[in-house]
C-alpha cells in the first residue's frame, strides 16, 4: 500500500504502507519574476497579495479565518488583498503563486497539500496550520511560518511572510518529492511487491 502522508497511516489499521507525498512538476513550478506573473494576470502591483488556494465555499478549508486574519491587517498593510482560486487550468496556478506575496492555508485538515510544495517549488513565503505533514515540508525554509487556526495567529504569520518579502529556498526542499522521484519510489514499491508474490509457494493464498 502507498500512502501520500504519514498522518493517514492510523487509518490502516496496522497495515504495511510507504509514505510517498504526490510528486511536483518542477517544470511548471518555478519561480518566477513577481512583476511578470502580475502582469500576465492583469494583476495590479502595487497590492500586497495573499493568496488562498482552494474554494471559498468549502468549508474544511476555512476561508473565513483566512478572509478574518486579512482583515485584521488591513489598516496596517496597505492595499492588502486575500485571493481565492480554484477551478483554474492547473497550468496557469504557478502564475498566480508568482504573483503573489505570501500563500495561505487555513484548512481543518489536509494529508499533503499539493498547495504547499507547489509553493515551495515557486519559491513564495507559507503561512499554514499545523496540519498533514506541512510542519515537514517547510522545516528550515526561511519565509515559511507555521500558526494556529485563528484570525490573530494566521495575521501574526501573515505580518511575518510580507515582512519577509523575498523569495524563499523551497526548492531545496523538494528533491525527495518531484514528479521523477516519486515515480521511482512507486515503481521501486510495485517491483518489491511482485517479487513477493513470485516467491510465494504454490497454492498459497494472494492478497
């Protein structure tokens, strides 16, 4: 069995599993130049831009602590904006993260968001709750910051990433997880399981 989070293991029951997080396309994620990203989008670029990756009317991910923790900001960041995405061609997601000045998860409960490697690869600060395994991915990445799931902890870390301003070294991060490791590490699983089976003796059961 392989499994995308250590978090989910609980629910195996005390069955084998291989962790192995979904891959990213480094390719489409990179880092980009914030003002190109803006000015493919028709962005303006005088506005500090937190972006929420994920329906607002879905309710595990909590947009409204994110939309409270904004507001909370507002007079002390001019031109803040919260911007929510979702149904998008996931190609053009990397422009949108470019784009903006930090990105935002607030969810109830993740395994391992794609979001936030995404964001790594583009190298543009985090601010997330502690779920799934998101304290591992952004462990020792400067412009990254963990909070807790209310609007005053979420603007605490929010004020920290914009203050931050640069790009992050997400992509250091990710060696273990792009899209040609993760590849090699489920076929290495799927190689090991057939070869067990083979060495079965004949006549015992398959599972």
């Amino acid at each position: 069995r392989i499994i995308v989070a250590e978090v989910l293991r609980p629910r195996l029951a005390g069955l084998d599993a291989e962790v192995i997080p979904m891959g990213v396309d480094m390719d489409l994620f990179r880092p980009r130049p914030r003002a190109e990203a803006r000015a493919a989008l028709g962005l303006d670029i005088e506005r500090r831009i937190v972006l929420f990756v994920a329906n607002p009317a879905n309710l595990v991910k909590r947009y409204d602590v994110a939309r409270a923790a904004v507001e909370l900001l507002a007079d002390e960041v001019p031109r803040l904006e919260l911007l929510p995405i979702w149904e998008l061609d996931h190609a053009r997601v990397p422009l949108y993260m470019n784009a903006s000045d930090v990105v935002v998860l607030t969810s109830l409960h993740e395994a391992s968001p794609c979001v936030i490697k995404e964001a790594l690869a583009c190298e543009v600060p985090i601010v997330s709750v502690d779920v799934g395994d998101v304290r591992q991915r952004i462990a020792g990445v400067s412009g990254c910051y963990l909070c807790q799931r209310s609007p005053e902890d979420v603007a605490s870390g929010l004020r920290r990433a914009l203050a931050f301003e640069g790009r992050t070294n997400g992509r250091e991060k990710l060696g273990e997880i792009t899209l040609e490791a993760t590849a090699r590490r489920v076929i290495e699983v799927y190689k090991q399981v057939l070869a067990g089976r083979l060495r079965r003796p004949t006549g015992s059961a398959l599972t």
